[in-house]
C-alpha cells in the first residue's frame, strides 16, 4: 500500500526526523550556548559602527599575510593562528572579549584561533561567515591598496539594507 503524497512519512525514512528533535530545554541550551560562542558579520558590523572608538570587543583576523593585504575588516588585528601562543599576550588584552574570523564558512581557522586564544584564557567568538560574508553583505573592508567596498550580494544581505528581520 502506497501512502498519500499528503500523509506524513514515517520518521524512520524522513531524513530530517531519523533522529528526533532535542527536547525544548535542551534545544534552549544549545542555541543559548550557540550565541555564546558565535556572532554574526551583521551584528559585528552594527557594533563596530555603533561602538566608535571601543565597541567592548577588538576583531581578530587570523588568515595570513597574503590574505590580510587581499582584505580585511577595518580596526581588525592581524594575529595568524600560528603566531598566536607567542603573539596574542602581546597584542591583545585578556579583559577585552575578542572576535575571531577567516576567510569564510568553508574554513575552520576561525575555530581554530578562538581556542587558540580560550586557551590562553581570553573571552573569545567566532564571527559567522568570516571575511567572505563581511565583503558579501557590502560592508566596508581596508586592502594593501586601501579602502574597499563591493555591492551587497542580494542572497546574502538584508533585502532592505537594515534588517534581516531575524
């Protein structure tokens, strides 16, 4: 017997439901603990740009040289994963909460500097998206040649240039 299209399928052969939801508490969890560790290039942007001189937090870009000079946020310091055991007590205040990027959601190194720098005992997150989102929703960004901008990309950034409504 063949089910209605409209009937629900069996959670076994539903890829999404094969493993069940977690429990509202541990979803809460989850996702509270999630925003802890995690903030978006909006939001860095907006905090950037609201906080002048001193937003409460300093931005760390961790790619190399090369990658730095091809662009970067601006006021970001350059620290690369590596030099960051010998580099970050010198460049960084432990009391001052820091944001990690790389280049975007198909690389790791931005994990991999934030517990770099946890380890070391900073306060630390991960920008989502990295320098390719920052530079895709249209916010500015400083090369070896100076200032740059590109057009946001319309699938990326907020379809009113404000807000995304999340």
């Amino acid at each position: 017997m063949t089910l209605p299209e409209t009937a629900p399928r069996p959670a076994a052969t539903n890829p999404v439901l094969r493993v069940a939801p977690a429990s509202p508490a541990a979803a809460a969890a989850y996702f509270g603990a999630s925003l802890a560790f995690h903030a978006d290039v909006s939001d860095v942007a907006a905090a950037l740009a609201d906080g002048g001189e001193d937003p409460g937090f300093v931005v760390v870009d961790s790619r190399s040289t090369a990658s730095w000079d091809q662009g970067h946020v601006p006021g970001a310091v350059h620290l690369p994963t590596a030099l960051i055991p010998e580099q970050a007590g010198r460049l960084l205040d432990r009391s001052v909460p820091v944001v990690t990027y790389c280049w975007g959601p198909g690389c790791n190194g931005a994990t991999r500097a934030a517990l770099a720098l946890a380890e070391l005992g900073f306060q630390v997150k991960e920008m989502l998206g990295g320098f390719e989102y920052w530079a895709r929703e249209g916010f500015p960004y400083e090369t070896w040649e100076g200032p740059a901008r590109r057009d946001a990309d319309p699938l990326t950034a907020p379809a009113d240039d404000a807000d995304c409504g999340c």
